[in-house]
C-alpha cells in the first residue's frame, strides 16, 4: 500500500540519522542510570501522616513515641481505632497511613521478622514515594531499632549510651493499597514505591514528547513549508492518508523509544507491580494521543519555525506543569491547572498500574480522557490541514 511504503521511506531517512539512534538508546539508559543511583533518601519534609499504632504495649507505646520524635512527625495524627482507620482512608487527605502492628517491638527486640504497613495516597504518589524512601532507608541505616547499651554508667557512657544492634533485621515495609470509596485495604505482593519506579512512568512520558509529538510535529511542519504536501497531493495522496502514514512513523518511534525505556529501567532494577500488558496498552494509548497532538501543532502552524516554538512551549509545559518530573503541591493553584494538560492522566493511570499494580478498569477514567484527547487532536488536526489544501 502507499501509506506503507511512504511510512519505510520516513522510517529509513529517520535512522540513517546516526544522532537519532544513538539519542534513542542513551537517553533511556542515562534516565534509569539517575533512577537508580539518585535516592532521596536524607529528605526530611513535612508531610501529612496518620499513623496507626496497633502494638499497645508499654514497648510499643515508648517505640511510637520515639519513632514520631526521630522522623520529626510533629504534625503525624495518631489514629487510635480501626473506624478511624477507614475513615481516614476514604478522607483520602494524608501523603500516607503508616501501620504499627500489634507486638511489632517486642518482636524486633527478640529478632523476630517484622514488618511496618505502608498505605500510600493513589493520588498523591510523589509525598507517598518520599514518606516511603525515607522511612526504608533510615530503618536500614539503624539496623532496626537503637539498643540502650548495658553495663556500668561508665561503660554506658563510654559506649555512647545508645548503640546499633547490626544482627537486628530491619522490618519489611509492606505495601497495602487503599480503597478510596469504601476504607478497604489490599495487601499487593509486589506493589512497590522506590523512586526508580516512580521515575519509570516519567521518563517513558518525556521520551513520547520528544519522539512521537516532537518528530511529527516538526516533519509534517517541514513537509508543508518545502512543498512536499503539495507534491504528494498532487500525486493523489489524499489527506487522510498523508496524516494516517505519519501517525504510523512517529507512533512506531514513539513505542520504540519507551519501550527501550520500560526494559532498560527493568535491567536497573526497575520494580513493575503491574501486569506487562497493562502497561504496554497504556504506553500504546500515549503514544497515538502524543503523536496525534503533535500533528495537530503542525498543521494548525503555518511555518517550521513557529511549530518549534509551539512544540517547545507546549512540551516545557506539560513536563514542569503536569506533575511529571516535579511534584505540584495539592494546596496550589497549579495542581488544578494541571488536569487541563493531556499528560496529567497519562502520568497518574502509569504510575497507578506500574506502581500499586492496579488494573485498566481501575484507571478507565483516565484512558477514556486519553481517547478523547487523540479523537479531538485528529479531527481537528484533518480539518485543518483540508482547509489549507482547499486554499
């Protein structure tokens, strides 16, 4: 078919472009190299916790004062029965719910495995990913918990009163998934808040910007301005098939290049909770939406130059302002403008099914958003471009 053949021509000239294939595999592996050796891990901030201590115990009582002190949680709202429990999950107002469980202390005393429950915000993943990192890392660097050192005063002292136990395991911090409607918790065996997953979903969304919007954007932009549009028409190519077959390229580059991506954060050690498929259905839903808009910028732009200029803004903008790379707090005003960007359901559906291992039934509001996007991008998109053919 001729939109085929018109799609390997592109295909071909885009590769022997030696930068391009060198830019397609060492972006992805500098991203997940940052990912993986970049931990947050000495980031202490005030967020909003509620924690639920289960252990009752004078041991435990003493361990959660001691703990709240250590982590500087003088704002942590201490739950006290499972009723406030479900009501604070349904509330959905903290970064995160931390769980003590009954005789956590006297079992990490006596060597015992133990575990602390974690339940992050679905819908505030930045604050949940840093409680988490920063709770994981401080009770690595304790081993566990501080030991009061026995002996004489002077030994005592002389030992620096309190010691760290390095035979003392520090307790799983286990990952349970909240129901915002009903209070109800799920236990996700391989759920998982790393920051190096957190910054999977990020890096697979800035690499779509860049090849399949940014490529079509500034293709279809210079196949206008050189005249080439008009040659394929003139040759009977019509505009349907002029959009379909570079839809086709840039969504092939587009999948390329996040899919590099995807497996390279694996090889780094990447945790993925959620089912391969899901995730690959979502990266293929960005991709026609993000390659779709694209062509929607060029063909509502009249030179190369000012396509550039739209693409570059529309980019920047998605990237700082949808939640993407930064964290925007709930309580500013851009946090409610960034619902009005494309990107921002793209970013919380990847790292809902890539992080908590939800499924697309879960995150179906946001993939019905995404269809809408690339149906408007495209019909506005011919429109456009037929109305420039009938000038």
């Amino acid at each position: 078919m001729k939109i085929f053949s018109l799609m390997k021509y592109e295909l071909i000239k885009i590769f022997r472009n030696k930068g391009f294939i060198m830019s397609i595999i060492l972006i992805p592996i500098l991203l997940s190299y940052l990912g993986s050796n970049l931990f947050p891990e000495n980031m202490l901030l005030d967020y909003k916790i509620a924690v639920y201590n289960e252990d009752n115990s004078f041991l435990g009582k003493f361990g959660f004062l001691f703990l709240s002190q250590f982590f500087k949680w003088k704002d942590a709202v201490q739950i006290s029965s499972q009723k406030e429990l479900i009501n604070a999950v349904k509330s959905n107002e903290f970064d995160s719910i931390l769980i003590v469980p009954k005789g956590f202390m006297m079992d990490l005393k006596n060597y015992k495995d133990t575990k602390l429950i974690l339940i992050p915000n679905p819908n505030n993943l930045d604050s949940s990913v840093a409680i988490y990192t920063v709770v994981k890392a401080l009770f690595n660097e304790l081993s566990g918990i501080p030991e009061i050192s026995t002996g004489s005063t002077t030994q005592f002292l002389l030992k620096g009163g309190i010691s760290v136990d390095k035979d003392r395991k520090p307790p799983e911090i286990e990952i349970q998934i909240p129901n915002i409607k009903d209070g109800s918790l799920k236990n996700i065996k391989n759920a998982s808040l790393d920051f190096q997953d957190m910054l999977a979903p990020s890096a697979i969304l800035v690499l779509i910007l860049i090849f399949s919007m940014g490529g079509i954007g500034i293709s279809v932009s210079q196949n206008k301005e050189n005249g080439l549009l008009d040659i394929y028409r003139a040759n009977g190519l019509k505009i349907w098939e002029f959009s379909i077959y570079k839809l086709l390229t840039y969504i092939v580059l587009g999948l390329i290049s996040s899919i590099i991506t995807f497996y390279v954060f694996q090889y780094f050690g990447s945790n993925f909770s959620g089912k391969e498929i899901d995730l690959l259905v979502l990266i293929i839903l960005n991709v026609v939406m993000f390659a779709t808009f694209g062509l929607l910028i060029a063909a509502i732009s009249r030179t190369t130059r000012t396509t550039t200029f739209l693409l570059a803004i529309f980019i920047g903008i998605m990237v700082l302002f949808g939640d993407v790379l930064i964290s925007i707090p709930k309580e500013s005003l851009w946090y409610k403008w960034s619902y009005a960007l494309p990107i921002k359901y793209s970013i919380d559906s990847l790292r809902k099914v890539a992080l908590l291992n939800y499924n697309l039934q879960m995150v179906i509001n946001d993939i019905y958003i995404i269809l809408l996007f690339t149906i408007s991008s495209f019909i506005i998109s011919y429109i456009s471009l037929s109305y420039i053919e009938r000038k």
